[in-house]
C-alpha cells in the first residue's frame, strides 16, 4: 500500500475510521532525521498491507501535531479503532518501528 498525505480534512475519514492499524508519520521537509525515517516509512507501507501509513506535514497540519502532542519531529503514532496505541520519537530504525507495530 502507498503512504497517504493527511491533513485536517481528511484525518478522521482515514485514520480514525480505519479498521485496521494506521501509522502516523509527522514530518516537515526541513527536518534532516525525518527525510532519513522517509524511505523506512515507505518501505514498511509496502511490506504491510493491513497497515495505514499516513504522513503529516506539521508545518501544514499544525492542529493535528498539536493534537498528537508533538513536540519534536520525527514523531511516529500508532492508531487503531481510533486510540493511540504507541508513539516513537527521532530517527529510529526499521526494527524499532516494526516492533511498534
């Protein structure tokens, strides 16, 4: 499956309706460790089909990161049935995130 661009208009319909688990990737383009965590994010969104992968633009989306509580960038959320189920923050490795999951 193919990472999904989420913002406000669109996050309920696709995160909080989901039936399955979503990743949430926030991100900005300037952020060096989250253009390294980029490619991992995708490469787990084709590896993982009954996974939502979803990434938020906090400079775009800045409701959502207030929302999520998200202080520093990259921040990765899990969601399922609409809770938050775990959260890691920074540059992490595949192994941490599939461990997430």
């Amino acid at each position: 499956m193919s990472v999904l661009h989420v913002g406000k208009s669109n996050f309920d319909e696709i995160v909080m309706k989901a039936q399955n688990k979503v990743l949430l990737d926030f991100w900005a383009p300037w952020c060096g460790p989250c253009q390294m965590i980029g490619p991992v994010v995708e490469e787990i969104a084709q590896e993982n089909e009954h996974i939502t992968v979803c990434k938020i633009n906090v400079d775009e989306e800045v409701e959502l990161a207030v929302r999520f509580g998200v202080s520093s960038i990259p921040t990765l959320v899990v969601m399922e049935k609409g809770e938050k189920t775990g959260q890691l923050v920074g540059y992490r490795p595949k192994a941490d995130i599939e461990k997430l999951l």
